[in-house]
C-alpha cells in the first residue's frame, strides 16, 4: 500500500535504478520506481528521495520502502521514507560514490586523493630523562619510587641510566601508582564549525543537533554573508548562521535559500557535550551522524589541558625569544606579558599551534579553572577533515593523532639551535639527537598518548551574570540598603522586562533537559566536573 497525491493505492513500490543524470554526491538523488500490482509493473515515478532516509541502496526489482509519493510531472515527484536515527546507515553514500566512478558522469567524476599532514604516526617513547624529570617534579627518591611501584631501586636506577630500556608496561604502572600524574593531561574539543550545503539553520536544530528549537532566538547577522543567525539562550556559544527566508513581491513564494554554519565555541562545545549525554551519544556518534548530512568541518580546536603546570609559558616565550625551538612553520608570535599571561602562536591558518596561559586568561575575565597552561591545534578547512578522517576511518584514538601532530609540528630544546642545524635535510632528526630537549616540553609529549580523550558536559548556567554582579553592582547596592534606598531596587527588579535573549537564557538555565531525546533520562548534574572518556566505547564516567 502507499499513498500517492493523498489517494491511497494498493501498489508495492519497486527499485528500479538511478537516472544518471541526476547521479551525483548529494542528500537527494532521483530514482526510478515502478508501481506493482498483481506481479505487473503498472506505472513508473521518476522520484526524488531522502539518502539519509533511504539508508542505503536496495537491489534492482526489490521492494523500496516509499510510504508516500506528492507532485507532478511539471514540478516533479517527490518520495517520502521513514526510518528512525538508530537505523540509518550511511551506505548510500558510498555506494553512490562507487556508480560515480563507474559511470564517469563528468563534472560529478570523484576526485581522488588528499593533502595529508603527516606520512606515518610519530611517537615519542618515554625514556630515562623523561623518568627522571618525573621523580624531579614528583620530589620523590629512587628509593621512595621502587617502593610505591613495588620493583628494587637498581632496577629503577637501570631505567635512569638507559641500561634497560623503560617499556609500556612499566609506564601504564608509574601512571597507575601516581594519578595525580596520569591525571595531570586531558585533551578534549575547544571549538567545532561545520558548513550544511543542504541544511537550514532550522533542520540542523532539529535533524542534527535535535536540541529543543524553543531554546535558540532567531536574528538577523550579516557575519559571513549570512542573513539569520539562531543563537541557543540568546548567546553565541552554541549558533547557527544561514539565510533567512525571503518573499517574492511579484508572486508571494518564499525562496528559502540552503546552506549554514553550525558553531560551538569553547563554552559552546561544553554545553553541547550536555546535549550528547541527554542522546547517549558521544563526539565520533555526533560526527558520524553529521556526515550523513554532508556536513563539512571548517575549524575544529583540540585543546591539550596542563592541569599540573608541566609547561611554564614564561619558560616557553624565553625559549622563542633565544631560538630554543624548530618549528615546522616559520611563522610564530608572542602575545601578553607576565602579569596577564603569555600566548604563543606557531604558523598561520589553516593551522595553528598555540600555547597560552589558560588560569590567568580565566582570572582576568573573573572565573577559576583548574588548567594552568593550554596547548591547542587551531585546524581548519582540509586539515580538520584530515584529523576527522584519521579519527573515524583508521582507528587512531583522537590523543595519538593530536601528539602525533604536536611531535611532528614543534619541539622545545634546552640548548640553542645553530644556523646549520636549521638547513640540514633533515633538520627534525639533527636537533632531536643533538640538542638537550627542554624537559617539560619531552614528558608532555612522551607522556601525552597515554592520556584521555574526555567530555565534560555542563549546564547552561548564568554565571556570567552572577560574576558581574557581585564584582561590579554588589558594592553599589550596600551603599543604597545603608542609606534607605532599598525597597525602590526592589520594585524596580520586580517591574523589569527583560529582553528576548534573556528569555531564552532563563528558559536554557532553568530546563534540565534541552534535546528532543532526554524527556525520559534521569541525568545528575550535581558534580559540574564530571567527565566522560571519549576513547571508552560505552562513554563511562572518567
């Protein structure tokens, strides 16, 4: 049975192939389908369908799971599937790609290949300098270190000296008997824009993100040559940017042009970490699913969280200012001073390596945080799609892949780097064997793989006005209590209106949950700080 122009019809819809001139990598392809009746096809739909709702292509002469078809032969007929998000496989894509190349239809030939940032996966093995350091900023003995790992202090003393080699194992087990260390190094995700060609900022709301659309306040932007922004609580943390709909004069159709921009910036992608939890989703499930909709990374910042103080951004700035560092790109700069914290860039966009003093940038802007210094990767365009590729198609964890890039990109030494050095062919290699690597920069590598990809979802909350409040209007308010005027500020509070944006952050702040899946999940949020391992499968609680 199905329903065509609103009459039901007592066929079965049959496959019966693409039409190659509409054969190309989109979310609507047209097909052809026959109408069966009594083992005779009896009428054939040229038909538009949904790739993501089709999942994937069936076989020539099988039955299609189409419930409705509407339109014309002048406009076009269009076909209508259902099939729930946990079904959806991305198949259809694929397969498409494989008839592209088969076909040769010209201008939508695949073009194989991409630019690629790195050959092969570097590492940095923890060594016997890298234990020593430890035991430095651990102040702890050989004696005292043999004892907590349970092994004889020659044998430490053997990993000190390079006579044995330190193995997996043993590192996996020094993590083990200190936490405090294992702990010290998070990475996790600091900003994500993706493009949608096909989406509206609306159908992104509620098809990729399926946050709660009454949550987001719609306005006009003209940023990026968009027309409408819809920003979640009214404020630029979690934001869609398109184009508005726009009314022809002469004949009264509304032209909805497609393609948006989804933004979560750095608090942004904590809020939407919330929005994962609510799902039972996790980052590769978010991108995955975004795929699906042709959506395309343009930025995407891994941020490299030194909760100990590993690195000294003033150590760091010193040693640019005496050349004490190689650097794949010849472009850097040094931003701030001590008082206010350093910020150190390594190249330019599409990519960026920059250290900064994260606890003094936060104390400046009145909030408290727990991360003293932060590397990030600043990836845009290709090079973020690269990072993507290599984390969901090759089975790299995404904290290999961002030491990997950190180690290739940029190292740190403790000596000075001569003229010649810097015009060897292979100037990496010549540096590393010859020049006294800086200590912290050595351990935050050799250690980093063997830290955790982790979430941290967080309430939309008012703090920021909260901060501003008791820093700049309480002392103003004791003054007025004191002398009498109390009782007016009051009324006033009680008498204010407030805007469309602070609707909207009332209405985010005081929901518990804000996606279309969560009504029935019972989620704790009473420990802000809870995190999630990324790189376990099932997203347990780190």
């Amino acid at each position: 049975m199905i329903t065509i122009n609103n009459e039901p019809k007592a066929y079965t819809p049959i496959f019966l192939g693409t039409t190659q001139h509409s054969l190309r990598l989109s979310l609507q392809i047209l097909i052809m389908v026959g109408m069966k009746l009594n083992d005779e096809i009896v009428e054939t739909y040229n038909v538009t369908v949904s790739t993501i709702e089709l999942g994937q292509l069936p076989n020539i002469g099988n039955e299609i799971a189409i419930d409705e078809i509407t339109g014309s032969e002048l406009s076009g007929f269009k076909a209508k599937l259902k099939q729930s998000d946990a079904q959806m496989q991305n198949t259809a894509s694929t397969e498409l790609e494989k008839l592209v190349d088969l076909k040769n239809v010209g201008q939508y030939q695949l073009l194989k290949g991409k630019n690629i940032m790195t050959q092969d996966m570097n590492t940095l093995e923890f060594d016997a300098n890298n234990l020593k350091y430890v035991r430095q900023i651990l102040n702890v003995s050989q004696d005292s270190l043999a004892k907590r790992l349970k092994i004889t202090r020659q044998t430490v003393n053997r990993f000190e000296t390079g006579e044995q080699k330190i193995s997996n194992k043993f590192l996996d087990k020094l993590l083990g008997a200190y936490p405090e260390l294992a702990e010290s190094i998070e990475v996790q995700f600091d900003w994500v824009s993706l493009t949608f060609p096909d989406l509206t900022s609306k159908q992104v709301i509620a098809d990729v993100l399926r946050l709660q659309d009454n949550l987001f306040l719609e306005r006009p932007t003209s940023q990026n040559f968009y027309t409408r922004e819809m920003a979640f609580a009214g404020e630029k943390n979690i934001y869609i940017q398109d184009f508005a709909p726009v009314k022809n004069p002469e004949t009264q159709a509304v032209d909805q042009k497609f393609g948006t921009t989804l933004y979560l910036t750095g608090k942004g992608t904590r809020l939407f970490e919330k929005a994962l939890l609510e799902q039972s989703m996790n980052w590769r499930d978010f991108f995955e699913k975004a795929r699906l909709y042709r959506g395309h990374l343009t930025r995407l910042d891994i941020a490299i969280n030194d909760k100990w103080g590993l690195l000294d951004m003033n150590e760091l700035v010193k040693a640019v200012q005496e050349k004490r560092f190689w650097s794949k790109s010849k472009s850097y700069a040094v931003h701030g001073n001590v008082d206010d914290g350093w910020t150190v860039d390594f190249g330019k966009s599409p990519f960026v390596i920059r250290a900064y003093d994260k606890h003094k940038e936060q104390a400046n802007k009145g909030y408290d945080t727990d991360v003293k210094t932060r590397v990030e990767l600043e990836l845009h365009q290709d090079k973020a799609e690269y990072v993507l590729d290599e984390w969901l198609n090759n089975g790299e964890k995404l904290v290999n892949i961002t030491f990997d890039i950190l180690y290739s990109y940029l190292w740190f030494t403790n000596g000075k780097i001569e003229d010649q050095q810097l015009k060897s062919d292979t100037v990496r290699d010549e540096i590393e064997t010859t020049v006294e690597p800086m200590p912290a920069w050595s351990l935050l590598t050799a250690l980093g793989q063997k830290m955790k990809f982790v979430r941290e979802p967080k309430k939309q909350s008012v703090e920021r006005i909260e901060k501003w409040v008791l820093h700049s209007v309480v002392p103003s308010l004791a003054v007025l209590k004191k002398t009498g005027h109390w009782h007016e500020i009051i009324e006033a509070i009680n008498a204010a209106e407030l805007s469309a944006e602070h609707e909207k952050l009332v209405m985010a702040t005081t929901k518990n949950a804000i996606t279309q899946a969560s009504k029935h999940l019972n989620i704790n949020f009473e420990k802000p700080t809870k995190k999630y391992n990324e790189d376990d499968e099932q997203g347990k609680g780190a």
